[in-house]
C-alpha cells in the first residue's frame, strides 16, 4: 500500500469547482493585488481567530518580519525564541540584525520550555517569539507572566496551528499579534505562498498595513520604512473558501490523530502528547521512535511518507555559528532532532491508511 506523507488532491478535487470559481472572480475583475478579496478574507480570518485585525501578507515569513519590523526590532536587540522550529522564525530576527537567543524546548511538547525563558531576558530583549509547533499552542500563561513581568512584547509564530486552541482561546490571541503561514502544506493551504498577521493592538495594525506596501499610506508617499508583503487576490480567494471547511478537516486530523494513539499505545512509539486544555490542529503528528533515521528507511520501503522535523536544531546552523551555540547546549532541541519522525496525517487519510502505517512503524521499532 501507497500512503503519502501529504495528498493535497485528495483535499482539491471535492472542492475543485468552487475554487476554480472563485479564481475566476479574481481574474475577470483583474483586481490582482490587495482589493476587496483580500479584504473579505482579512474580516473572515479575523473573526475566526478571534483577533480585531488580520493583515494578510506574502508569506508566514514575510509575518514575521512585519511583526518585528512593527515592533522596531533594529540591531543589537535580542529576540527570544525555540531553536526547535523552522529556519523563520529565528532568520526574521536576523534579518533586522536583532540577534535571536535560543531556549530550549519541552521534551513532551516540543514548545518553548516557560521554566528556561527567565535565564534568557537581558536588557537588550525587545520580543519574545515562541511558536506553536505541530498544531499545539505554547504555555502561553507562563510565557506571559515573563513577558509581562520585564514589559516585552510577545509575537506568537502560529504559522503551524491556525485554529489550534488552549483553554477555547485560539493561536494569534494571546500577544501583541499572532503570525500564520498558509504554505500549501498547512492545514489551511493557499495556492503558493501567502501568510497574515492577526492582532486586536489597532496601532500595531496600522503599522503593519503600512508596512506592507513599502511604509506607504498614499501612492508614491512613504511615511516608514518596509518592504513588499502584499496579499495577491487569488490567494486570498482561494482562502476564503478553504476557511469554510478548516474545522471539518482539524476533525479529521484528531480523528486519525486519536486512532494512532489508540495503536501506539503500549509500544515503543511515542505519540506526540498534548498538553491538558490544549487543542491541536494536527499541522503534523510527530512520533519519536529509536533508530529514527532506520525507521524511516523502512517505511519508505513500504510505500509510506515520512519526513523529519526538524533535522538540526537552529542554534547549531552554520549561519548561526557566530552566535556561540556548541552541541549539547540545548539537550532537548538535540535530542528531538534524533528521534522524530512526522507521520501521514491530512484529513482524507482513511483508518485501513492509517492502521498500515501504525502497524509497519510498529514492527520498524521492535
């Protein structure tokens, strides 16, 4: 049996007719850029997440550095965030010529470990950057309490957990802004790149919409310094009508999600664990098993789509070398960089799909 790690036909084509329509409203108004599809997405997005504002932009990464560019991130700061997590979120800061200065994570969760983030505040810490890896929001309480404590800004990196809840407040409500990406592999997939910025701070808002469009409030007239993140039209099109369905397809994911606990249980895999009054999204379902690198092999062997998130902790990048980091300084990040392996997960994954690959990663650890 053939299981891909990801089938996004299997998403497309029950709701291929409605896109293509909504594609073509795009096309015949030649409204390309920003405009009022944008705008209906932005409203709709921003409900859903429960934030006054949602700035739609080019990409996950492109909310990142709005948000930190919107905070005044400028050299010689600092920046707290996961060295666990995707090259973004520590390369935005970089990118300012802010430094990030890693934490390490919990080993359950994979998220930002709260009780580490005290020893890391200096003062030249302007933000707090942690991320809601694989679906399931961060401590936000505990990060909080720190941020609040020193008067530094938070940004969630939510670019894995649109929807993701804790405690029924959803990712992007919990800081100054919430940053999503809607790569086509997230659980709500444009059609190539875009992202968005969710934020109830009205100034923050207006900052970032400015920065957008080269810091400019009229054409030709730029009041600050940004850079080109715009929202296209088609893909804000192509959003809106897959946030009708976003729900239904996280259902699906803990459906899948629950039956692979169920199977795992009892066996050398461990399952991702999630944390009591947290509700993950599934973005991935990250098991950590011995021999990581063997099990994948195996798998791969028998038709299943694995992948490895993430291979090597950012603090032992080799852009990052200048930063200090040397092996074993983050235990955690390392360890998990061994050991996980994200398994099939999306929502059209059907339960013979699912018992086969919990059965052949079963039999790959013994």
């Amino acid at each position: 049996m053939e299981v891909k790690l990801l089938d996004l036909q299997a998403q497309y084509l029950p709701i291929r007719a409605e896109i293509r329509r909504a594609i073509d409203e795009v096309c015949d108004a030649q409204a390309l850029i920003l405009g009022p599809h944008v705008e209906r997405f932005e409203r709709s997005l921003a409900e859903y997440c429960g934030t006054k504002h949602a700035i739609g932009v080019s990409s996950g990464t492109d909310a990142l550095l709005c948000s930190l560019m919107a905070l005044g991130i400028k050299p010689g700061d600092e920046v707290i965030c996961p060295s666990f997590t995707f090259f973004a979120t520590a390369g935005s800061i970089a990118r300012l010529g802010a430094k990030p200065v890693f934490v390490d994570i919990d080993p359950d969760t994979f998220n930002l470990n709260p009780d580490l983030l005290k020893r890391k505040i200096t003062k030249q810490t302007r933000a707090i950057l942690p991320v809601h890896l694989f679906g399931q929001l961060a401590p936000m309480e505990a990060i909080n309490d720190v941020a609040q404590a020193h008067d530094i800004p938070v940004v969630e990196d939510a670019a894995q957990a649109i929807g993701a809840k804790r405690h029924d407040r959803r990712a992007c409500g919990w800081g100054r802004a919430g940053c999503l990406s809607f790569y086509p592999s997230k659980n709500l997939g444009a059609f190539g790149d875009a992202g968005a910025i969710c934020t109830s701070d009205d100034k923050f808002a207006e900052t970032c919409r400015l920065l957008r469009v080269h810091g400019s409030g009229q054409t030709y007239y730029h009041k600050i310094l940004g850079g080109m993140f715009r929202l296209a039209a088609i893909q804000a099109a192509v959003l809106s009508v897959k946030l009708k369905y976003l729900d239904q397809w996280h259902e699906a994911r803990r459906r899948n999600a629950a039956l692979y606990n169920q199977l795992f249980e009892g066996t050398k895999v461990r399952p991702p664990a999630v944390e009591p009054g947290n509700c993950s999204i599934y973005n991935q379902y990250v098991i950590r098993v011995p021999d990581r690198d063997a099990v994948k092999q195996r798998l791969a062997e028998r038709g299943i789509g694995t992948a490895v998130y993430y291979p090597l902790g950012l603090h032992l990048q080799e852009c990052f070398k200048d930063l200090g980091y040397r092996a074993g300084d983050l235990p955690e990040t390392e360890r998990a960089c061994r050991e996980v392996l994200a398994l099939p997960i999306y929502p059209e994954l059907g339960e013979e799909q699912v018992r086969y690959v919990a059965a052949e990663v079963i039999a790959a650890v013994r």
